[in-house]
C-alpha cells in the first residue's frame, strides 16, 4: 500500500468519533474495507466489497445492536490492521483480516442457526 493509502486508512480511523453512532461505525467500516481491498490492487476484490456492502448493512446493524461489545472490538481490529499495514507487516495484517472476517462469519452461523451457508 502507498504511503499516501495509508495515511487515508488511519484517517478514516480517527475520524470515528469515540461514541460513534451505529450509522457512523458502518459508514466509517464500509470505508475502512474499501480501502483495504483498493490497497490489496485487487480490482474484483474491490468490485466483491462493493457489491456486498449494500446488502450486509442490515446485518451490520443487527450485529451492532445484539452483540455485546461488537462496536469496540470491530474499532480494535480495525486499528491492528491499520498497525500491521503501517508497520509493512502482510503476514500481521492477513491475520488480523482472518481474525476479523470469522468473528464476523461465527457471529452470522450462530444468528442464524448452526450450519446454514452464511451468503
């Protein structure tokens, strides 16, 4: 990522206000991702997160409201991923993205009732 992508990416970050609305957190969490996957110079990674914001908001929101401590440590792995693609560390920030995206998957399974596919 250049450095200029990056100095984005940490504002995006702390442009979030401490005790930031529902809405606030998933504007500022669909641009977070956006930015990752422009970063990873991936054109149809880009074109997926596009293509599923939209229809994940709702979900986002239902998350926001039902799972305790959701907001905090979606803003904590945020930062870490910012960290490690700051500190030119891929490995650290792939495991931060993994981290991530299945504390967001076993959250759907389990909303959703065990096995069923999640997308």
């Amino acid at each position: 990522m250049p450095d200029e992508d990056v100095a984005a990416l940490e504002k995006v970050l702390d442009r979030l206000p401490e005790e930031a609305s529902l809405e606030e957190l998933i504007t500022n969490d669909l641009e977070f991702h956006r930015l990752i996957a422009s970063g990873a110079g991936n054109p149809v990674l880009c074109s997926l997160i596009d293509g599923l914001s939209g229809p994940t908001t709702r979900a986002r929101i239902w998350r926001g409201l039902t799972e305790e401590g959701a907001v905090r440590r979606t803003r904590d792995q945020h930062r870490a991923i910012y960290e490690a693609v700051a500190d030119r560390n891929p490995e650290l920030a792939r495991s931060w993205m993994t981290v991530h995206v299945a504390g967001v998957e076993q959250w759907l399974r389990g909303t959703l009732g065990g096995d069923r596919p999640v997308l």
